[in-house]
C-alpha cells in the first residue's frame, strides 16, 4: 500500500509540474510579445 501511494505521489507531481510548466509557456508568450510591441507606440498604452 505505501509503495502505491508513493508511486501515485511521484506520477501526481511529475503531472503537475509539467502542467505548471505548460501554463508557464503559454502566459510567458503573451506577455512577452506585448512588452515587444510597447516600445513602439507607448503613448497608445498610457491613453
């Protein structure tokens, strides 16, 4: 029974973490291509 549930435990936070990573990639491209184009036309962002 301990053996499972670590075994669980082990494939449970490899899932989470390579979810959470997922997550991460798709908020960072976002962000990351709207912070390029600030620059360009910053008062556009400030009206």
């Amino acid at each position: 029974m301990k053996s499972f549930k670590k075994y669980f435990l082990k494939k449970s936070m490899k899932l989470i973490g390579s979810v959470a990573l997922l997550l991460g990639g798709i908020v960072m491209t976002p962000t990351s291509l709207i912070s390029g184009h600030q620059p360009k036309c910053p008062d556009e962002f400030l009206k």
